[in-house]
C-alpha cells in the first residue's frame, strides 16, 4: 500500500472514531416523555403540561430549545443550576420543546412563533400567553421575568 492511502485510511478511522465517540458521550437529554434540560424535569407533551398546570393550578413556562444552541447551554449551565431560578421555577409546570424535533409541540411551537433557539414563553394553564423571552438574556432579567409571569398569571 502507498503511504497515501494508509494516510487517507488513517484519516477516516480518525473522523469514525471521533464521530462514534461524540454521538456516544453526548449526556442523555430526553427519554420520550420527558427532557431534563438543567438538570431539571421538563414535560414534551403541551397537553400533558397544561393538564397538570390546570390540576395543581401552576403557569406554565415552555421553552424552546435545540441542541446545537449555545445559549441553550448557558441557560442549562448557569440559569437552571441557580438556586433561586430553581426555587421559581417550582412555582411552574416546565414544558421544552425540541425546535429540531417538536413532536406534539409543533403547534405551539407555531401559535408562538419560536423559530429559533432560546425562546421561553409564559402561558395559562388556559394558553393564555403572559409573558415571552425572545433570545438570551442575563439571570437577573430571567429570574425578574419569571417572578413577574407568576404575579400575571395568579390575577
């Protein structure tokens, strides 16, 4: 064999094996009923989400998310992992939606005009919208935005 094409076969075992061991290392980020975005427990299902939202009388916070955004992992890293976000958010019933793969939430996805990564919405048990985070934005604002869907929704 040339040195050419044991370089060419070494390359692509290389670009393989890397391939393999990035699909492999990847952390499990949903099992088909539930994703754990932060760490935390986020429904898939809108019209499971708004049931329990309707049953323990919660909003709902819906956010949209992919895997290939980086704010997404921002938010997962720093806004999630906080103390008093986490203390909020257990005033919500948590529901993510995939944009790369929505599944049942492809018309919510459409009523809320999320076409790109992060977008977190504030809504009823009712799918009255209260509040939308558009993009990034920083954890004081996220948490001030999360207190204040909690004051609108109760009125």
């Amino acid at each position: 064999m040339t040195p050419r094409k044991l370089l060419t076969i070494a390359v692509l075992v290389a670009v393989l094996g890397f391939g393999y061991y990035s699909m492999n290392a990847a952390p499990v980020l949903s099992n088909h009923e539930y994703t754990y975005q932060g760490g935390l427990e986020w429904n898939e299902d809108p019209e499971e989400a708004l049931s329990v939202a309707e049953q323990r009388d919660k909003p709902v916070l819906v956010y949209y998310w992919t895997t290939w955004c980086t704010y997404c992992q921002t938010y997962d890293e720093e806004h999630y992992q906080d103390e008093d976000v986490r203390d909020v958010l257990d005033e919500y019933v948590l529901l993510a939606i995939n944009l790369d793969e929505p599944g049942a939430g492809t018309n919510m996805a459409v009523e809320h005009g999320a076409n790109y990564p992060p977008q977190h919405v504030i809504m009823t048990h009712d799918r009255e919208e209260v509040s939308e985070l558009g993009g990034y934005v920083e954890r004081d604002r996220f948490l001030e935005e999360l207190r204040r869907g909690l004051d609108s929704a109760a009125t």
